[in-house]
C-alpha cells in the first residue's frame, strides 16, 4: 500500500512540475503583433555592438547616431542567409540603416523589416515587404 501511495505521489509532483515549468518555456519567444506595432514604420541607423546569432531570431543591439541603443529582432537564420544576409553582414562594429516595426510599449525595440547596408544595397527582410530606400534610375 505504502509503494502505490509513494508512486502516486510521485506521479503527482511529476505533473505538477510540468505544469509549472512548460510555461517558461515560452517567454523566450513572444508574440510579434502582441509585441510590435506593425502599423508603424521606425528608422535607426547606427552601429552594431552585439550580436546574438541563433534561433528563433537573429538578434542584435544597435547604438544610434545619436547615442540611444536598441535592441533588433530579424528573421531566423535561415531566413536572413536566404536573402544574402550573413553573419559578416550583421557583426560588431558593421554600420547601417534600418526599418521596421517599433515596441508597443515604447522601448528601443524593433523588428527589422529593411536595412540599407554601408554599400547602398537594400536588403527586404520580411516577406510582403516593400523596398524603402529604392535609388531612382537615370
């Protein structure tokens, strides 16, 4: 009787640990239009401090022109080496431009949808996104 009661018991906790625990898991990724207010276009430009190469979102902290830092989401790996985007692109010290959608709540966040690189190049990073900084053609 005592060993059913301790696997019970066991079984119990076991659950309730899950139960305690799967949420967790899930603040490391939020929901982008819970997150981004995707009804407005930001614009920084600035330098590359740190980077953070790595699923769901490739991940990196600019420092403006002005001095603020920001904190900018992109797509996943995959989905930035798709566009010609690598990690020499997106590394310390690289300089550039970029678009996209700024934090509901008002923080130096953003979700990169365009960046313009130091060789006048834009790069569209999110799908059914248009071009921002097209040059005119003579």
């Amino acid at each position: 009787m005592d060993r059913h009661r301790t696997d019970e018991t066991i079984s119990r906790l076991s659950f309730l640990a899950v139960a305690l625990l799967l949420p967790l898991s899930t603040l490391g990724h939020h929901s982008f239009p819970e997150h981004f207010n995707t009804s407005q276009i930001a614009e920084i430009e600035g330098e590359v401090t740190a980077v953070e190469w790595s699923n769901p979102h490739v991940s990196f902290t600019m420092r403006t022109v002005t001095g603020e830092i920001w904190k900018v989401e992109s797509n996943s790996i995959r989905g930035l080496e798709g566009r010609e985007i690598s990690r020499d692109v997106i590394r310390v010290g690289n300089r550039f431009r970029l678009a996209g959608f700024p934090a509901r709540d008002g923080s130096h966040e953003l979700y990169t949808s365009n960046i313009l690189l130091a060789d006048g190049r834009e790069v569209v990073l999110r799908p059914g996104s248009e071009p921002r900084w097209q040059i005119a053609e003579d």
